[in-house]
C-alpha cells in the first residue's frame, strides 16, 4: 500500500560524515544568508551583484540567487499568486540554506513582499547568519525606472499582482540595513552591507 505523499512519519535524516563547520573552516569563511527585498527596479540585483564582487575579491566564496532566475528554473511553476508567492519564497529559503550549509555566503534577492515569508526564510536559515536588507525606493521613483517594462504592463492590466500596483508590499519594520536607492549610490551601498557582513 503506497503512503500518502504527505506522511512524513518514515523520513530519517541521515547524519553525515562532513559537517557544516567542516565545510566553512575549509573555505576558511562563516556562511550566512543576506536576504534583499524591495520592490521591482529598487536595485536589489545590482547592489548584491555589486556586493558579491566584493566579497570575491576578497576570497570569499558565494552564489548569488537572482528572484527571476529562481523563476525560470526551480520555480517556474508557480504564478504570483499569494499562495505561490508564499511557496516561492519557502523554496528560496530551502535552497539559501542549503547552500550556507555548503560553506558559502549566499546572497538572495526576491522582492519577498510579505512580513511572514520573510520571518520564514529567516526562521529557514537555521543557524547561520541572516541579513534582511531593505532596499528602498518611492514606487514613483520605481516606475520611472522601470527598466524591464513591467510596471507599464501593471498599470496596463496586463499584468497581474505586480507588488507595488494590485499587490501590497510590506516593507520590513526593522530590516538589518535599510539602503535608499535615491540618496545611497551602488558602491556606498555595497561598502556598507560587506563591512557589516564581514568587517572588511
């Protein structure tokens, strides 16, 4: 008789020989999670970009997952639904966590627009540091740079539950940094979240 594909009562975790620690102490670096949420054209792709070059040119070891790259692959069943968006951002969270106990400082940026899916992904990060980092920018500012078209095409109705325009975005009350696009240049921003990730 087959299981119900929710039953998890026969699933056994295997303890293996290679620990996490094992794994950062050979990369000689503390893993962790910074999590970028904002909403669309905030500036989210190009300050972790901007961030993780400087964390490689230091010899740090990172990966950087990218919202719309999740979206293309892992999650690309998923709409943008409420309920999807929740699933989305759980896989994120999975995966980031998956890839701190490698070793690695893993930058994530998703427009994650709800509190609760955010307190998840940092309930999901276990052990390992997590910092929430809020990019900032006035949706009136957003949409003037739109550089993907996308919030012309909300306006339009040709898209749906775009955060910002049909869908709400809850910005963090207390994020670990908050960083304004329209006061705070790239190379700032990026200066700013790898001293308080790594003190360099």
């Amino acid at each position: 008789m087959d299981l119900p594909i929710d039953n998890k009562s026969h699933i056994y975790p295997h303890a293996f020989s290679v620990s996490t620690r094992d794994r950062a102490e050979l990369l000689r670096q503390t893993p962790g999670i910074v999590w970028f949420t904002g909403l669309s054209a905030a500036g989210k792709s190009t300050i972790a970009s901007a961030v993780e070059l400087r964390l490689h040119r230091s010899g740090k070891h990172t990966f950087l997952l990218d919202g719309d790259t999740l979206r293309t692959g892992l999650c690309r069943d998923l709409s943008f639904s409420n309920e999807h968006r929740h699933e989305n951002i759980r896989r994120a969270g999975e995966v980031s966590r998956l890839m701190a106990d490698a070793g690695l400082l893993v930058l994530v940026c998703a427009i994650s627009p709800f509190a609760a899916d955010r307190e998840l992904a940092r309930a999901l990060a276990g052990p390992h540091r997590f910092m929430e980092v809020h990019v900032h920018v006035p949706l009136a500012v957003a949409e003037r740079r739109d550089p993907k078209g996308l919030y012309k095409l909300a306006r339009l109705g040709a898209i749906k539950n775009f955060t910002g325009i049909d869908s709400p975005y809850e910005e963090p009350a207390a994020p670990d940094i908050r960083i304004n696009t329209t006061q705070c240049s790239v190379a700032d921003a990026a200066a700013l979240i790898t001293q308080q990730l790594c003190g360099t």
